[in-house]
C-alpha cells in the first residue's frame, strides 16, 4: 500500500507542476517581456492573451497547455501502471484503476495551471488545458464539452459563457459516458466547480450584462 501512497503523491506533484508550465505567462514573460497578467482581466489564459497580444504566438500558447495536459495525464497513467494490482484492501480497484488515475493527474494538473506557484499563484481558468483531458479520457464527453462550449460561444461571442456550459457538462459526462465510481465522480465534480469558481467574476459581469464578447481585435480590456 505504501507504494500506491507514493504513486498518488508522485502523480499529484508531477501533474501540479506540468500545470504550473503556464503558456501564456511563459509566452508573454520571457519571449515578449510583457507579462499578460498586466492586462485587461489580469488572467493568465488564453483569452486573455490572445485579446492582448494576438498574433501567431497564440499558437504557442495553446500548444503549451495542450502538451502539459497530456503529458500530466499519460505520466499519471503509467506511474500506476508499475504498480502491482493485486493488493488487498477496500481502494485497491480504484487506485489501480487507469482512468481514476487520470482523474487524479487532471485535478493537480489544473490546479498548478490555476495556482502556479513560481507565478506567484497566479494562472489561467482552465479551459484548454480542461478540454484537452476531456478528450483523452472519452471522444464521447469531449463531444458533449466541447460541443456546447463552440456553439455557445459561435451564437453568443461569450467565451466565458461556454467555458461555465463546458464545466457544468463534464460531471455529466463523466457520468453518462466514463463511470459512476463515487472517487471518479468526486474528482469529476470537483474540476467542474474549480472551473466555474475561477469564472465567478465573467459570471456576474454576464449577470450583469457588462461581459466583454469575443473579439478578433486586440484589446486591452478583457473579461476572460
């Protein structure tokens, strides 16, 4: 059991730091030497940046988060995988479970995105990085994420807006189409409601009727 105590504690910390490789601070930082938390929302995400900067480094950006949720993902996976499964006790099954331990890696992944602590705790909201483990985890929730999120955001120009929809839906989804494992469950909800906390500010403005829409001008003004 001890071994497992250490694959969890080891997946936890790799996959927090693989968040913490924020592209869009890193991008704006060290390659444009104007740090995106200095504009518009303060938000160390993609909108942001892009609102911001522009430009094709945008690209980068999104390359970053893309990769470093993978990587957390696949690295969680197979640190459990070493670990033999046929150890007695009532949580054997689920940490030896594959897709749990992708759960495990995704929730330390995204909190070192959101709180990374060599940028003073300071990151993103989540989104890309959050829709890149929907869809390794299952084609079908990534469908029902990302579905909702593109068509919200293409009929209203709300990012903010589809990214609270692509919250709300992954629980769901991971409901309908991956498991009803309570740890599962657990885990799923609680990225979820990470997620639309991190938005709480877009959704008063959203109440409010003063959310900023997206626009493929820069500005310096941003709501993501």
């Amino acid at each position: 059991m001890l071994r497992y105590v250490i694959a969890l504690l080891g997946s936890a910390a790799f996959s927090y730091f693989c968040g913490c490789f924020n592209g869009a601070v890193v991008v704006s930082k060290y390659i444009l030497h104007d740090d995106v938390r200095t504009h518009g929302s303060g938000n160390a995400g993609l909108t942001n940046f892009f609102r911001t900067f522009g430009g094709p480094l945008t690209l980068a950006v999104i390359l970053c988060d893309v990769l470093k949720a993978i990587v957390a993902l696949k690295v969680g996976g197979w640190l459990f995988s070493l670990m033999p499964h046929d150890i007695s006790g009532p949580s054997a099954d689920m940490i030896a479970a594959g897709v749990t331990a992708e759960y495990w890696s995704a929730c330390f992944c995204l909190l070192g995105h959101m709180f990374p602590c060599m940028f003073g705790f300071k990151g993103g909201k989540g989104i890309l990085s959050g829709g890149t483990i929907a869809i390794m985890l299952d084609w079908r929730l990534a469908v029902l994420v990302w579905g909702g999120f593109i068509l919200l955001v293409a009929l209203t120009r709300f990012v903010s807006l589809g990214s609270v929809y692509a919250a709300a839906a992954f629980p769901v989804g991971t409901w309908l189409f991956v498991s009803h494992d309570p740890a599962i469950m657990a885990m799923a909800v609680f990225l979820g409601v990470l997620i639309v906390w991190m938005h709480r500010a877009n959704i008063k403005r959203l109440l409010k009727g003063e959310e900023n829409k997206l626009s493929f001008h820069k500005k310096k003004e941003g709501g993501q």
